[in-house]
C-alpha cells in the first residue's frame, strides 16, 4: 500500500463537533484510503481559520510532502486545503513534481488537465474585477448599477458556439460600486470616464462576467445611459477560494 498523508481541519471548536467535523472528515479519508490501496501514516489535524497563509500544522505536512516523507496526501474536500490562493498554488506546485493529492469527498484526478480544471473551479467561489468605462458619466452609471442592484432579477443568454446559455446573472453579482475615474492616456481629457468594481460569484453552473454586467448597465430594468458605453479595460484583481465555514 502507498503511504499516504491525511489531512483533516475545521475553522473553530464548535465545528469540531457540528458539520463536518474532524472525526468524520477522518472517517471519510479513512474509507477512501482502503477502497484505494492507501495508507494513512500520519494525521495531521487543525483547529484553526486557513483563511490567511499561516496554518503550522499544514505548513508543516507540506514541508514533509516536499521532502517525499509520503506518497502524497488526502483530504475530505477542497475547501480543507484550499483556503488561499497561496496554498492552493503551493498544492499544485507538489501535484507538478508527481506528489498525489486526494479529496476523499470529491471525484477529482489532480493529474489531468481536466481534473486540474475542475479543482481550480471548485476552489475557486468568487472574483473581483475592475472595470473602465468610458462614453457615460458615473452618476449616470451609478444609477444604472443600482437598478441591476435593486432587481430581483437579471435573465441573460450567453451564446458559446453552438450553445445557448440562459442564467439569472444577479445572483451572481456579489458586489457592484462606481466610481468617477482620470481617462487614462489615448482618450481625451474632458470623456467622461468611470470605474466599475465588481465582485462575481463562482458556481459550477454560472460563473458571472463583467462584460455581463456592463451589458447589462444599458438594458432595462436599468435606465437609459443616453449614450454608447464602451469598456476600456478589464482587470481581474483577486479571485476569492471557499468561504472560511465548516
């Protein structure tokens, strides 16, 4: 049998015994060792937020990892281990050097590109994006924003080659703020120029884009802008992993 890690976590003490706690998250790993050929050789166990790089306990396992002390190590799901963006690049970093990374809750092969993407999916809930517009002032933009953000609402289509995708993009829409902003050097000095900053849910199913929500700044139950919009740019500024919860 391959010697294996298991890794197990909950943010508090009252999600140590509600949820998944460390005794079934241990359970669970323990199952998918023996359906797998693996064995657990060491436990390593925390009682801790992973929200910020830091947790001892992990860092401590990887530096383990990375000196081949096991074959590799399985947690119960995703959001065990990817708590940031650091760590979750550290992961991949192993997975690159041929360490096996499992999730005994999720099907996933970490050592496929699709099974890389879909775990990078998963991980993945939420993005911050800024986004320049030009051609519309921003009081007249902010309006506009509070609209989409005041709908219950917001039927979209997204067409992908030969598909069609209908979803409701503003439960998608995290957070939504405008602001006045400098026309950056190539246009002129007196446009009118706005920032959008936007936050947009991740899920399986729909992830939100912000050229779906300048899209949709000019369409009812927005007001009319009274004037063509155009985007200047799109930065992406963060992505956001699971949510610090049991």
């Amino acid at each position: 049998m391959k010697p294996f890690f298991g890794y197990i976590r909950v943010s508090t003490v009252k999600q140590g015994t509600k949820g998944v706690s460390l005794q079934e998250q241990r359970d669970s790993i323990v199952r998918y060792a023996s359906r797998n050929g693996l064995e657990i050789i060491s436990w390593f166990e925390e009682r801790e937020t992973a929200a910020k790089q830091g947790r001892p306990t992990f860092n401590k396992m990887m530096k383990l990892l990375r000196q081949e002390k096991a074959r590799g190590v399985v947690l119960h799901k995703i959001d065990r281990g990817a708590r940031n963006l650091k760590d979750w690049a550290d992961m991949a970093a192993l997975i690159d050097v041929g360490i096996e990374v499992h999730f005994a809750n999720e099907s996933l092969d970490m050592h496929t590109r699709g099974g890389r993407l879909s775990a990078d999916i998963q991980a993945v809930v939420a993005a911050d994006y800024r986004v320049l517009l030009a051609g519309v002032p921003a009081p007249v933009v902010r309006l506009a924003a509070e609209s989409i953000l005041a709908a219950s609402t917001l039927p979209r289509v997204r067409h992908r080659e030969k598909k069609t995708q209908s979803f409701d993009l503003r439960p998608l829409i995290l957070a939504l703020t405008v602001s006045a902003a400098v026309p950056p050097a190539g246009v002129a000095p007196d446009a009118p120029t706005t920032l959008l900053r936007v936050r947009l849910r991740h899920r399986p199913d729909a992830v939100g884009r912000p050229e779906d929500v300048v899209a949709a700044l000019g369409e009812p139950p927005a007001p009319p802008l009274g004037g063509e919009i155009r985007v200047l740019g799109i930065v992406r500024e963060q992505l956001l992993l699971a949510g610090d919860s049991a």
